[in-house]
C-alpha cells in the first residue's frame, strides 16, 4: 500500500485522567467537540460543533439476552486515555490518490462493579466528525454473550430536516424522502406501500429509518449518521422518538430475533457523526474509510478499476430474458438435460449476442463484458426460496465459455462473471470454491454477485450478523483467488474497501434497472453521494442514452433524467466500477456523446467538489490517475441549475480543450430529454463557465491538455 505514516508523539501526549471526571476531546482545529460522562452510572456523551449543538447528552449500553446482566448502567470509569494520531495512506483505488488520517482520541474503561465486567469506549475526532464503539477486552466474566439490542442514542439537537429511507432489514432499493424528522411518522405508510412490490422487505417501525442518514440542522449545518467497519455484527438501523428527536440504534435480528452473537475479545462497529458546514464538506468527508483497518492484502497489483458493458439491459427492459428455455415449469439440476429442452428464442446469453457485445467493447476501449444469464437455473430462480438453485460452473447450450472467453482475450477484452444466488447463501458457500477456480481457468477477475429474494437460511435477513459475515467470507475467498467482487443486495457498504480493496463496489441502493421499472425521481442521484455513498463505492450503472423504452422493446416507460445527465453520472455518482449500461445498438444513435464515456476515467487522483445541495444539485470535477486530465460532471434535479464555475482547479501554467456535453436550452427529463449540444473551447486555470443543468438534467465536461508546440515548428 506504500502507506506513510506521520505519528505525532502519542507516547508524549497519552495519560491517564482522573476517574469518574468529565471528558471532553476536539477534533485537531478544535470545532468538533466530545463530551463523555458517567451520569449515575450511565455512559453519556455529547458531540458539539463549536457554538453549536449537534448531539445533546446522550446514553451508551447495550442489553443482553444471554450471558449475563445488561451493560446499561451500574458503571464507574476507572481510566480515559487521550491519544493523537497523523498518517497519510495511500488507497489501491479511490477518489484521491493519498488520504490524511487525523484524529485525537479519547479511550475511556468503564468497570460494572456489580459484574465485575468492564468495557471501553473509544472516542476520535476528526475535523470532519466522530466516530466511536464499544470494545470488549477479555475477561472471565464477560466471555460469550448474546445481544438483545444495542442502546446507543443520538438526541438531535432539532428537529432537522432528513433525507430518509425507511428502517429495513432486506432492502435499500427506496426512493428518498425529504422531510423534518417530525414528519417521518406520517409519510412513512405512503413510503412503504409504494416500494411494497421490492423483492424482499422487511420494516420495523413507523419512525426507523436506515443509514447513511443525511440531515441538515435549522442552523445551517450537515449532519450524517452511518457507521463504520461492520464486521461480524449486524447492521445498524436508525429508530426515532419523535417527541424527543433522539435516535436509537436497532440492530438487524436473525431468525430467533436476537440481534448478534459475540465472544470477547470483541468490538462493534463505529458508529459515526459526520459534521461539516457545507453540503460539498459531505461529500469530501474521508471519516468512514478512515475508520476502517489498513489493507489485509499482500499484494494488491490485480485489483484493477473496469469499465464495462454486458448483456443486462436488454433483459432488464424485457426484450430478452436471463431463461434458457419455457418448458420448464421447474428445475431440479442434478436431473433436468437442457439439451433436451425447447430453446425460448429471447435468452439473451447466447454466443452470438456476447460476440456482439465484446466488440463493441474492444471497438471503444470497455475493460469488460458482463454476461447474465448464461449459467443453468434461470427458469425458476426467483421467489421459491430453493436451496439447490444454481451451480455458479454450468452453462446453458448457447453459452461457450471457453470459446466466448478466448475470443475475448483475443480482443482484448475480459468477461465478467455473474453470479446470481438467490439469496441462498448455503449453496453459493459449498459452490464458491469451484465457482472462483473455474472464474480462474477461464480468465475471468471480477465477478457480481447478487442477492434478490428472502434469505436461505429461512428466517435470516440481508443485513444480519449471518449475512454480513458472508459477505465478508465471500470478498476474502475471492482474494484467494485474485478476484474482484461486485455485490448486489449485499449491506450496505462501510468503509471496508480499504481493507479489502477486491470489493470494488456494490449495489445496495436503488439503481438504474429502476428507470425501466416506471423511473427513479429526478433527485434520487442527488441524494445518493450524502447517504449510500458514504460507505463506499456505488455499482449505479449509468449511461442509459435511448430514454424512451417503448422504441426498441415493449416497456412503455421512460427515464427520468436527460442524456447529458447520464454522462455527468460517470462524475457524480464514484465507483471505479463504472458500466456503459445501455446497448450497443442504441449507443450508436449517439456516439459523439457516447465519446465522454469513452474518455472519462475510473481512478482518481483528485476530487473537488465545487458546489452541491442534498436533493438538488451537485457538481464534482476530479483529476485521472496518473494523468493531466480533469472531467467535471453536474447533476441537478426537476427543477434544474445554473452553475458559475471557477476553473481554480485546473492545473495553472496549461492550456485545456474543454468538450462540453450539456442539455440543450430545450431539454428536460419528461419532455425533451435526449436533447443535448457538444461544444468545445480552450480554457486555463481561474477562467469562468456559465452553465444550466435542465430539469432532471445535467452536464458533462472533459479538460484534456492542449500540446504545446516544439520550438522552431509550424504552427
């Protein structure tokens, strides 16, 4: 990793402080705040932001269904350690090319004399928030023991204004909702009755809602709520009490209803508070990698940034289908022949389709080639809860593995694996070790995964301590390995990307495949870089240019963004997983435009985000790794945005062609929304651009060097 640390004299600034005092710890400039105290014998702590309150006192435990008496209260501090810490690490991939690691760190022992148990609760602050967690030493009287629920609070110091999803423990594929947090008792029926068709759900309260929670306080200030590192622990939801605007956690259960087994030495999660003045000091918060641990892998020269294109789109608009064959009204693998099956004519994995798509890949400079669909199961895969559903090594007649990945390789180009398990987790576990060595004998290093149904084993959910595990399992048996992980319907993500950099995205959210399923609103990717992104990376599969479905297939729907706003995406929406989602055929209508994807990068070396409101607009230019090119995306809402732009970010000394890709004065989402110019213009460092995003629009641009002349030429 080249990592570099700058260690600033911990052993010289660590102590001891008296027992039993109030502690407060700053961030390294002082504006962020921590107040920790044992108030009769609860832990409590507050978080301010210089003048401001952000967390009133709040309380800290946990309650026990096994092992033992509560961890709520009873407690005395017997030591609080002050530490500081400065490194700069370098990240395999990411949105900058070096992160700064700084923080102060406050570490208090709490004994339970009654018990004779202690735990510790560890503190840092950053400059851009806090995060902290219960850690749990090892000890003879608190050895294995079984969570009931974690009490940790968040009393909010108003009744801010959130950007919400509902609390869940299987789906994340909401539209958000903008409201007061007093207002989320009344909208949360209408919200959960029109995502009641998502494949897998579960809620739990008329006020629970999920992180990352994005607010904004009546004083101006940006406020999230997410956590860090979720490691064999389940994932953390948000409840509210509404009359005090305090914030409980409500952990994922498992099947029997209890919400996380652990065996001391242990630690939970971070829980984190990210704070900023600005809504472009969100998105440029490092708080949540920061808090993961440093890269596990050795090596990680394999783990490469794709950008890609597959056999997707046209079954998720329902021109093709992921099934082989009609005549099957089930499927038993160790049985069924599909030699002796009648093909349906629309299977989209078939040899001639792939073909098509890898030259369109090797013809435009697309790393790799998505294929679904190509592997024996897909008749019934879907809403039977099968244990035995796929093989992950078995393809349909029409799919050539080897011959399809040969000529791949001989272009060029790369498949990539799709592995779909159909939420069950069991048989993807006894099948991974064959699935991943025969990925390696055809060449294959990256693969998604997908995880769309109600869980086997029954009664589980996506985002418990069970799954969460897998997960895991599954992105560390890849490294084995050396492949790259995807996840679809997997948790949300946390932060682990920067200890296991092969997982290079994730779904988690809801994406595109929405748009063909009657649209996503205008300011649903507006939203996403505050909440889902926080965590890491989105697999959003952008670049849908042919809006209007019903000209090419059945699907009457239509997208609810502009063509430029696509490209801009590619900007706005990080993943160094980026997929040219739709069509060969309707990417050839529009191949001027089609040419920013073409160019924009998938690494990063720089990011700044020059302006940016939660559900309105933003606008982020970054710098290519290794390279003098910048591109800058901007996307705005159903309402649209002007933008004033200062090119202070441009390298001084050089001169630039700007290609810009924007909406056309008559373009709109609903309306006229492949309306889009192209123009370009030479520009330097500090110079200024005027221009207008449409309604549900956006724009695009590319800054590529101008060469200067050798000395003595023609010009």
């Amino acid at each position: 990793m080249n990592t570099r640390r700058i260690l600033s004299a911990i052993a010289a600034i660590a102590m001891t402080l008296s027992a039993n005092a109030e502690e407060i710890v700053k961030s390294p400039d002082g504006k962020v705040q921590v107040t920790f105290d044992v108030v009769a014998g609860r832990p409590t702590y507050s978080i301010a932001y210089g003048s401001q309150s952000v967390i009133k006192p709040s309380h800290l435990g946990l309650q026990l269904a096994k092992g033992g008496e509560d961890l709520m209260d009873g407690f005395t501090q017997t030591e609080a350690i002050c530490t500081s810490f400065d490194e700069t690490w370098t990240p395999v991939w990411g949105e900058e090319s070096s992160i700064r690691n700084h923080y102060n760190e406050l570490a208090v022992t709490l004994d339970q004399k009654k018990t004779d148990r202690h735990i510790i609760l560890r503190f840092r602050v950053y400059d851009d928030g806090v995060g902290f967690r219960y850690e749990f030493p090892r000890q003879k009287n608190l050895v294995y023991f079984t969570l009931r629920e974690e009490k940790t609070e968040f009393a909010m110091a108003g009744d801010n204004m959130a950007w919400w999803i509902p609390g869940d423990f299987d789906t994340q594929e909401y539209s958000f909702t903008k409201s007061r947090l007093s207002e989320i008792r009344s909208l949360m029926p209408g919200v959960v009755k029109a995502h009641s068709d998502n494949s897998s759900w579960k809620t739990f309260s008329d006020t629970g809602v999920q992180t990352c929670l994005q607010m904004k306080t009546p004083e101006g200030l940006y406020v999230a709520l997410h956590e860090a590192a979720l490691v064999d622990y389940s994932c953390m939801s948000l409840d509210l009490d509404d009359k005090t605007m305090t914030f409980t956690t409500f952990l994922t259960p498992d099947a029997e209803g209890y919400k996380g087994y652990l065996q001391a030495p242990c630690k939970s999660p971070w829980r984190t508070v990210r704070i900023s003045t600005t809504a472009t000091g969100q998105l440029a918060s490092r708080l949540t990698l920061n808090l993961n641990e440093p890269c596990k892998l050795e090596d990680t020269s394999w783990i490469k940034p794709v950008k890609y294109c597959g056999v997707w789109w046209n079954m998720i608009i329902g021109k093709k289908s992921w099934a082989y064959t009609d005549d099957l009204p089930s499927v038993n693998l160790e049985l069924d022949n599909y030699n002796n099956v009648k093909p349906n004519g629309k299977h989209g994995a078939t040899n001639e389709e792939v073909r098509k798509y890898i030259d369109f890949a090797a013809a435009n400079g697309l790393d790799q080639v998505l294929v679904e669909g190509w592997n024996i199961g897909w008749e019934d895969w879907f809403g039977k809860q099968k244990d035995y559903v796929f093989d992950f090594v078995t393809p349909y007649p029409d799919f050539d593995i080897k011959a399809l990945n040969d000529y791949a390789h001989s272009k060029g180009v790369k498949l990539m694996m799709h592995h779909e398990t159909s939420s069950s987790v069991r048989n993807y576990e006894r099948h991974l070790d064959a699935a991943y060595q025969l990925m390696n004998k055809y060449g294959y290093n990256s693969v998604k995964s997908g995880y769309v149904g109600n869980i086997v084993p029954r009664g589980e959910h996506h985002y418990g301590q069970y799954l969460v595990n897998h997960y895991l399992y599954a992105v560390k048996k890849a490294a084995d390995y050396h492949i790259m992980v995807n996840g679809h319907e997997a948790v949300r993500p946390t932060g682990l990307c920067r200890t296991y950099p092969n997982l290079i995205g994730n779904e988690s959210a809801k994406g595109t495949e929405y748009e063909a399923f009657g649209g996503s609103y205008p300011a649903h990717t507006t939203i996403l870089p505050f909440t889902r992104l926080n965590g890491g990376p989105m697999d959003y599969t952008p670049g849908i240019f042919e809006t209007d479905f019903s000209t090419w297939s059945d699907n009457k729907n239509k997208l609810n963004t502009t063509l430029a706003a696509q490209l801009a995406l590619y900007v706005t929406m990080y993943s160094p997983l980026q997929m040219a989602a739709d069509t060969p055929d309707n990417y050839a209508k529009f191949m001027d435009a089609f040419q920013f994807i073409k160019d924009v990068a998938v690494d990063w070396d720089k990011s700044v985000y020059l302006e940016a409101e939660p559900g309105e607009y933003l606008t982020v230019a970054r710098k290519a790794k290794g390279t003098d090119n910048w591109f800058l995306g901007c996307k705005a809402n159903e309402n649209g945005h002007t933008s004033t732009l200062r090119l202070d970010f441009l390298d001084k000394g050089k001169t630039y062609e700007a290609i810009i890709y924007a909406d056309a004065k008559d373009a709109s989402y609903d309306k006229n929304p492949k309306a889009y110019t192209i123009t370009k213009k030479k520009v330097k460092a500090g110079q200024k651009l005027t221009l207008t995003a449409a309604p549900g629009g956006g724009y695009a641009i590319s800054f590529m060097p101008v060469a200067k002349a050798a000395k003595g030429s023609k010009k």
